[in-house]
C-alpha cells in the first residue's frame, strides 16, 4: 500500500477568509463511505491536520462503542508524524449526538450530558401512547439497555452485543445517564415518522433523525452535537468563526449552522444541502478529504 504524505497548508486557495483552527466533521454519510470505512487518502488528509496546526474532532451520532475501530481518526492519532505537541494528537470524540465525550485511549466516556433513567422512562411512556408498535433503546455511559420489543438492525455482530443489555426500562440503573432514546416503529418510514413523532414529542427532547427507517434518536433538552461542539471549543478558546463542520444529515443543521463554514457534502439531505456554506464531494468519492486539500492548499503526493 502506498501512502500519501500531505505538506501544508500553506494558504487558502479561494483567499476567502482565514485558514480553519479547527475541523469538525460528522462519521456516516460524511467522512466514512457507504460501508463505513475509512479512506486510506481520508486518512491521510484528516490525520495529517493536527500536525499541521490545525485541531480535529469527530462529532457522531454513534455510541461509543462503535469508535473504537476508528481511533485513527480521532485527533492526530493515525499521523506518523504526530507528536503530543501537535494540536490535533487527542484522543477524544463527541458522540450519541452530543451527549457523550468519549476517550479512545482508555475506552470510557469522560464526560455525560441527557436524561436520568426516571426522565428517560417517562419520555418513552409518553411516545408509545403514539406509537404503540415502537420498540424502545437507550444509550448510556455503560452501553445499550434494548427492551425486547426494540428491532435491533445490529444484533448478533458481537462487536454490539458486547455492549448491550437485555432489559425493560423500567428496571434500568437509577444512576445511568441516558444519552440516547432510541425509539423504532418499522410500519413508519421517513418524514412522515420525523413529523408525527415531533409533534408528539414537544419540549421533552430533541430528536435527531440521521436516515435509518423508522428509527428516531432522542437526546434530552438542549443536547445537540452543536451545543457539545461548542462546548468544547469554548474550552479550547476556539471561536466559531475559525471552524469548519461537515455533515449530511438533518442532526448535523446545528453544528453547520453554528461553525464559521459549514459544509454538506453532495449527497446530503436537500435541508443539509439548503443551509450548509458551501459543499463538497459524495463520502464515496472522498469528498471531505478532497476539499480539504483544494481550500486548504494541503499538498497530499506519495
């Protein structure tokens, strides 16, 4: 295999505006192509940043346990070249939408922010009354808790089952933090399931819908990847004018809307592709790695 070695970057090839301090970007559908893997060139690009002065952070709708094979592209941690002195060398992601920061290193969730069990259980009583046919999960800092009547697309690949309970919620641990609702009615399909269960489920979360039929993901008021983005940049003294999101789902709006430049890549959703600054390539054609390299001057040869 060969790999590319990036050099840069040197200047904004538009000359609109400053060179990025950060780079955000969504996993499914963005960076990751349509089997959810990861590019050797989307490799090099992203992990290359952070040794170029440039922070990188992932911001998933995943749970954590779904990060852990992709820990190279966490912060500069694929880069040869990457030192603890590099902006990007971290080992940490924002995932379950925002409700989770998760440390690759040591595999354990560092900080949390949703419903408690009790808030949690009440939300998903309130939603069956609507839905009755739903099936109900929920994300926490421990894993997945799976009611039996939840259809689990996942079940059986161990790398998921590992982590996942069998129970009602009922008898869910008081002092979890629940960081996801994840609530699937098979009969639902697309908008018509997102608008119903907004209506139904008013002020009591907000809910996320990255693409799969008749799954909607909940997370607890005023959690969002955008609210979590910020959060962390807030830390870092990074203002939002010096980031760049990229996203393709109606869960990633927030976060392009709130960073300096947010970009949809081509085969986003029509109300990603109405908001976003600007947009580049498909995930299967390396979209994001390749407009990095165009914007940012980044010379990526073998």
């Amino acid at each position: 295999m060969t790999i590319a070695r990036c050099d840069g970057p040197t200047s904004r090839a538009t000359g609109a505006g400053p060179i990025p301090r950060l780079v955000a970007s969504d996993l499914d559908g963005t960076l990751l192509d349509t089997d959810g893997r990861v590019s050797d060139h989307t490799r090099t690009v992203w992990s290359g940043l952070g040794a170029r002065g440039i922070e990188t952070i992932v911001v998933t709708a995943r749970p954590p346990r779904w990060l852990d094979h992709l820990a190279e592209l966490v912060g500069a941690a694929g880069s040869p070249e990457s030192t603890a002195d590099d902006v990007g060398a971290h080992t940490l992601a924002i995932c379950a939408n925002g409700a989770f920061v998760y440390d690759l290193a040591t595999r354990r969730v560092i900080e949390a922010d949703g419903f408690t069990a009790d808030e949690a259980l009440a939300v998903v009583e309130h939603l069956r009354r609507r839905f009755p046919d739903a099936g109900a999960a929920v994300e926490t800092e421990r894993g997945m808790f799976r009611s039996a009547a939840y259809p689990d697309a996942h079940a059986g690949m161990p790398a998921h089952d590992a982590a996942v309970r069998d129970c009602e919620l009922t008898a869910l641990p008081p002092d979890v933090v629940v960081g996801k609702i994840l609530l699937r009615d098979e009969a639902w399909r697309g908008d018509a399931f997102v608008e119903a269960l907004t209506e139904c489920l008013g002020g009591r979360g907000v809910l996320a819908y990255s693409g799969a039929a008749g799954l909607a993901e909940i997370s607890a008021p005023g959690v969002t990847k955008a609210a979590r983005l910020e959060a962390w940049c807030a830390e870092r003294g990074v203002d939002a004018n010096d980031v760049w999101a990229f996203g393709d789902m109606p869960n990633d709006i927030p976060m392009l809307t709130w960073a300096g430049r947010g970009v949809a890549v081509e085969n986003a959703h029509d109300e990603v592709l109405a908001i976003a600054d600007d947009t580049c390539g498909p995930h299967d054609a390396d979209g994001v790695a390749r407009y990095l390299e165009r914007h940012l001057t980044l010379d990526c040869h073998p």
